[in-house]
C-alpha cells in the first residue's frame, strides 16, 4: 500500500509541474485550484477532458471538483478505506465509476453508496474476501 501512495505522489507532483507550466491555468479565475489536497488535484486532472470537451463549463467545473471531493470522503470515509486496504489508485476509480454515472442520470445519496459498495466488492484485491 506504502508503494501505491508513493507512485500516486510522485504522478501528482508531476501533474502539478505540468499544471503551474500551463499559462491557461495561471489566470486568476483558476487560483482554487492551488488549494486542493493531493486527491482533489487528482480529481481536477480528471475532470479536466470534460472540461476540454466542454461536457463541463468554466463555472460548473470548480464545483464539480469539490462535489466529488465531498463524495469522496462521504461514501468512501478513512476508516473504510483504511479496514478494507483499497490503494488509492482503486478508490479513485471508484468515484470516477460513480461520477461517469451520475452524468448520465440522477442519484440519491443511498444510491450513489449502494453504487459504490458494489463496485467497491469487484476490486481485485478484495474478490474473495
């Protein structure tokens, strides 16, 4: 697990150098972007071919980064992922799952959880457990 956070930091502090290269993200308008932790800079590089894409406009993507990082902690909290050892890769993927599905429809929150709990029982490294 230690390997797996190692390489995710090592790619976030690639992504990073790319973004502050980037002028197109040094405008003032994208300042937010420097106050997100590591997972939520994760999130934001997702989200950035929907954005490109124009699936996500200028205004709806700061809060769709935000939205996520709280679904994140909500239906995947620390103590979970900790007790279940999902490497961080996976437990991204995971909400990248639910978010390529809530943009094709509706969800409650019992929904998006249920959504979650069973991708959640596909991971490899949890299949017979």
């Amino acid at each position: 697990m230690e390997k797996d956070m190692e390489e995710f930091l090592e790619m976030i502090r690639k992504a990073r150098e790319e973004f502050d290269k980037n002028s197109d993200f040094q405008a003032e308008e994208w300042e937010w972007v420097h106050e997100l932790d590591n997972e939520g800079f994760f999130i934001f590089c997702y989200l950035v071919e929907d954005f490109n894409q124009d699936i996500l406009t200028r205004e709806n993507f700061e809060e769709t980064v935000y939205t996520l990082v709280m679904l994140r902690h909500k239906l995947l909290p620390m103590e979970t992922q900790h007790r279940m050892g999902i490497p961080i890769r996976w437990q991204l993927q995971l909400l990248f799952n639910l978010y390529e599905k809530l943009k094709h429809e509706e969800m409650s929150w019992e929904a998006c959880q249920n959504f979650l709990d069973a991708q959640i029982k596909t991971l490899p490294s949890l299949q017979g457990n």
